[in-house]
C-alpha cells in the first residue's frame, strides 16, 4: 500500500465546511488622533457657509396673475416752466405807421465805399472764346511749387529705389554672363570632324553586316525586335553621317 494515499474512510464522504481565509487587521494611522485634533482645533461645523437662514414662504402668498408686471408711475400734472412766445395780434388790433429814421442812407453808404478798402477780384482764367471762367488758384498755372525748399530734388526713397533696380541689374547681367560662358560653343576642328565621320561609318558598317547576318525567315517575336533594332540604329546612323558630310563647319555646346 502507498504510504501517500490517505487510507479510504466513511468519514471522508461527509463534507467538510469552507474555511473562511485569514484577514490581516485593518490598517490604522498612527498620526490619526493627531491629524484629527488639528482639525477640530483650526475648523468648526458649518463655519464657512453657515446653516441656510432663508425664510420659508408662507402659502398664501402664491404666484398671481400679472403681479410680475411693470407697475407704470402714478399721473402727475403737465407744467409748462419755459417762457411762451407772445400770442398773434388780434384783428382789431393796427401796426404802428409813421416811424421814419432820419438817416441817409445813399450818403452813409458812398463814405463807406469811399473811405473802405477796395476788394480785390479773385484770379480766374478763361480758357474758351466763349468766356468760360474757372478758379486760377487751383488749376495749377501759378507756380507754387517752385518756391519750395526741396523743389527739383530727388526724394530718399526714390534714390534708394534707383539703387536696388541698379543693383539687382548688375546681378542678373553678371548671372547671363556666366551662363553664357558656361554654355559657349565650341567649333569642331577637321581633324575631329573627320575622326567622328569615320567612327560613324565604321559603326554603320558593323551594325550592316549583322544586319546582314540575320536569318532569311523572321518567325519569331524576337527575332522581330532584334531586325526593327538594327534598322533604327542604322537609319539614326546614316542621318548623323549626312549631318555631318553636309555642314563642314560644326560647333558643339558645352553641357
């Protein structure tokens, strides 16, 4: 018998109860009493805000119709405080007639005229035969601006202006001019002319003859593209050397 078997008993079928697992005890502060008395010193119940003071409306006094409503001031009495104008005569009621003044007037207004300084016309001009008159201040035939301190200068803003324009001008002919220096032709001499000639005629013929060399039957898709290659290279070929057997003189762009 294996001596880690428990021996089979009647006592094992009743079933045992579930113990409960161990609970640590509840941790508690030690700085609690502490922590509590501080508040109990430094605060008080309802200190803050204080307990609510609001009187609890009675029952009778419920919301009524238009009580919500603007109440307009009482009437009060219209007084007028300004003078008043006086009132129309009445139709029985005449002018006064026959005041005269004893002025006269025609010899007041002649020593007026005669002792009062003459009023100058205002300029005008007239531009038309027909005697069309306009303002001569503001046409600008009279020549104000000549008098002026800065007449005939040059303002600042203009001469700096001039300055840029000059400046940004000198760049950009300085930047053609090195392009143009870049991209200088070069003539090709007849010893070079002669030597590209014949290395094209030497390529014509090479392609020729492999050209020539291939078989009588196309009948197959390379063999196609390998016939259409050779006659693109031959015909390029053969327009370089007529270019060249045509011009005698030939320049070349510098890259």
């Amino acid at each position: 018998m294996d001596p880690t078997c428990s021996s089979e008993s009647i006592y094992n079928l009743i079933p045992s109860g579930a113990k409960e697992p161990f609970q640590p005890p509840r941790y508690t502060s030690i700085f609690k009493t502490t922590v509590k008395e501080d508040i109990e010193k430094t605060k008080t119940a309802m200190k803050t805000m204080g307990p609510a003071k609001v009187e609890v409306p009675s029952p009778k006094d419920f919301l009524k119709k238009h009580s919500k409503e603007k109440t307009l001031p009482p009437k009060k009495k219209f007084e007028w405080n300004e003078p008043r104008k006086p009132p129309v005569p009445l139709r029985s009621e005449h002018p006064v007639m026959g005041i005269q003044s004893g002025k006269n007037f025609i010899n007041t207004n002649a020593a007026d005229a005669i002792m009062g300084v003459a009023k100058k016309p205002k300029p005008i001009y007239v531009d038309k035969r027909t005697g069309d008159k306009h303002d001569l201040e503001s046409s600008g035939l009279i020549p104000k601006f000549i008098n002026k301190k800065d007449y005939g200068v040059t303002p600042e803003y203009i001469c700096k202006r001039n300055e840029e324009i000059k400046k940004a001008q000198e760049e950009y002919d300085n930047y053609v001019q090195e392009n143009l220096r870049k991209a200088s032709m070069k003539k090709l001499s007849d010893e070079e002319r002669e030597v590209v000639l014949q290395g094209l005629k030497k390529n014509w013929e090479e392609v020729h003859k492999e050209f020539q060399s291939l078989s009588v039957f196309i009948d197959s898709i390379p063999k196609k593209i390998r016939k259409q290659k050779l006659e693109e290279e031959m015909k390029q070929l053969e327009h370089d050397i007529g270019v060249i057997e045509k011009h005698k003189i030939i320049y070349i762009a510098n890259k």
